[in-house]
C-alpha cells in the first residue's frame, strides 16, 4: 500500500491536476487545431496538460521521498490570506494607483507571509520588478495601462 509521506506536496500536486482539468473543462468549446494551424484553444489547453504533468511529478515524488523526521509545520494563515488576497489587491489597485506603485505594495505585502523574507530585501526585489514590469508592460509591449495612475497626482501626470 502506498503511504503519502509529505502530504503538503500530495495536496499541492493534485491541486494543479484539478486546476488543469478545470480550464480544459472550461476550455472544451474551443478549437484546438494542431501544432501547425493552433486554434484558440491550442495554448491554454497545452498549458493545462503541463500544468498537469508537474502536478503528477509532484504527487509521484509526495509518494516517494521520506519527509523531514520531526514535529510537522503549523499552517502559515497569513500566508495563504496574503497570497489569495493579493490578486485581488492588484485587480482593484490597478487603475488608481498604477502598475509601479501596485506591483511594489503587493510584492512588499506578500512577502510579510514569509518567515525568511527581510523587509529590506522585499522592497529592494519590489522596486526591481516594478521597474521591469512597467518597462516590459508599457514600453516594450505598449499595454495600455500607466506607470503611475491618478491617484498619485504628482507623479502620474508625468508618465
């Protein structure tokens, strides 16, 4: 008989296998051609089947590999409100704020979750991937969405 011995990776590894089931399911009507003529449906189907595949290594290796002997972890609450929240941050944010200051209020918010974050670090990789997103966002892929909304008044009337 199989014995689940890290039952986190067990949970997180049939939770992609359910995602991935999920939007191929939602993504049923559309036509997914082949690798030649892709339909609307090639990318976001192929990706499931991905998504799927890391999920199943994953649940395999959850099988496999002994855990670390010892008292099992506490759940890390803020943790997971932080990370379910911020999606949600960013989509409500978004307009009125912009995507630097968005991108750096979410990146330093998440990251409080963490036991091994340092809040100096955290603002340093928040300014970086603020920087790298406006310019891949903004410059490079011309998106219509504003370094700096109007809710910041000084400074998103010059961007």
């Amino acid at each position: 008989m199989l014995k689940i011995r890290n039952s986190r990776d067990f949970v997180g590894g049939v939770t992609m296998i359910c995602v991935g089931l999920l939007f191929i399911w939602f993504g049923r009507e559309l036509e997914v051609g082949n690798s030649f003529q892709m339909g609307p449906g090639y990318f976001p189907t192929m990706l499931s089947l991905l998504l799927m595949a890391i999920g199943a290594l994953i649940v395999v290796q959850s099988l496999m590999v002994d855990a670390e002997a010892g008292d099992p972890e506490t759940w890390n609450w803020k943790a997971y409100f932080l990370v379910i929240l911020g999606p949600i941050g960013f989509g409500l944010t978004l307009a009125g704020l912009g995507l630097a200051p968005t991108m750096l209020l979410l990146i330093v918010g998440v990251a409080t979750a963490s036991r091994y974050a340092n809040w100096r670090h955290s603002i340093l990789l928040g300014l970086f991937l603020a920087a790298c997103s406006v310019l891949l966002f903004t410059k490079l892929l011309s998106l219509p969405v504003s370094a700096f909304g109007p809710w910041i008044p000084f400074i998103g009337e010059l961007f």
